[in-house]
C-alpha cells in the first residue's frame, strides 16, 4: 500500500522486483524487453483482476454435476496509452482474452511537459466496463490524468491504472486528481529529474518496445 491509500498496491512480487530488474538494464534488448513487459503486465494484471465477481454455474464434470465458480459481473476494457501502452495489451489479454481494447493517443510536449491529445477511440458502452487504463511509466501523472480525464468524459466509471514504474511526484498527482481510481504500480522509484525522466527508471519504454529512437 502507499501512505495507507487503498487505491494504491506497490506490487511488491520478486518475480516483478526481478523482472523490472532486466528492463532497467541498457543491455536488455528490444525482443527481450518487449517479452518482459508483456510478461510484467500479466504479473501486475493478476493482482488487479482479484477482484472481479465470480458467480456458481452448473457443470459437468467426468464425474457428476458440480456448481463451479465463472467470472460474472461486468465486461473488461484494456485502454493503452499510445504508443507505450501498447506493450502491456498483449499480457493483460492472456488473462482478459474477450476484453474489448481501446486507444488514447497522448504525447508530452518537450517545454511545458504536458500530455497533448491527438487520439481517443474506446470501446462501446464503456460506462458498462470494468476499465483498466496501461501505461509502462508514470512520470509526472499528466498523460495518465489526462487520459482518465477522456473515459471519464465519456462515462467510464469503474477505472484502474496499470504502469510497470513510477515517481512519486506522478502518483502523489494522480491519486489526488483522481482519487476513486485504483492505481497497480510494478515498483515505485526515487524521483524524476528536471528533464521529467523517472530515476533510476528504464529509459523511454516506448523506444525500448518497439526499438525506435
């Protein structure tokens, strides 16, 4: 938990300690990396989706009728924050594979550090969806409050936020811009620096995913 929030779980797994562990290595290349996010997405989503309603049906069994426990409630939206975002869907949808996907396209203008929109497509009657908004990073919480700020305007309402890594500064944001939001961070570091780049951090996960510079 992060100063006894409960909207707030600091995954504190070793495998995610260990996994985490590689992507900061500048040796981790590109295949490798995006493997270990999708695998980090599925440890991070695991936790996030303890809490989905289950409900008893009945089924049979080699042996006799049984009434077995199925995931009931609602239906999942996995909306990445392009285009890093992209590298947690594919693990998230392991787990979720009838989820429905959808996209915002944000990107952080280098003088003022703030998330500009350029996209926002997300999936029909969102306001009925259990929402799971994945991002590898949280810097300074702009992007990640912005795009909340869109589903929201839309009518999502059951919202949780993924990231592999965080500031401080960035989580301290977000949790008071919105504070009904529950918040799933693979490992909370020490701070950003004046470039807005989290420390020790990972470099651009962007970059690092789809090899681009």
């Amino acid at each position: 938990m992060y100063n006894g929030n409960e909207n707030v779980m600091i995954c504190d797994h070793p495998l995610i300690k260990h996994k985490i562990s590689m992507l900061r290595n500048k040796n981790t290349g590109t295949n490798e990396f995006r493997a270990i996010v999708e695998e980090i997405a599925m440890l991070i989503g695991y936790e996030a989706l303890r809490d989905l309603e289950i409900e008893e049906v009945e089924i049979e069994t080699p042996l006799e009728v049984a009434k077995c426990p199925v995931i009931a409630g609602k239906k999942q939206a996995i909306v990445p924050i392009l285009r890093a975002g992209l590298g947690l869907v594919g693990g998230l949808l392991k787990l979720m594979p009838t989820a429905k996907v959808g996209h915002i396209g944000l990107y952080r203008d280098e003088e003022t550090f703030e998330p500009q929109e350029y996209y926002c497509k997300l999936p029909s009657a969102i306001d009925q969806r259990k929402i799971f908004v994945v991002d590898p990073m949280l810097a300074t919480g702009g992007s990640a409050i912005a795009a909340i700020d869109f589903i929201k305007q839309r009518g999502g309402k059951d919202i949780n936020f993924l990231c592999v890594i965080a500031a401080p500064e960035g989580l301290e944001k977000l949790i008071a811009a919105h504070p009904d939001v529950k918040i799933y961070v693979g490992n909370l570091d020490r701070e950003l620096n004046e470039k807005a780049y989290i420390l020790p951090g990972l470099g651009d996960a962007g970059d690092r995913i789809f090899g681009t510079k």
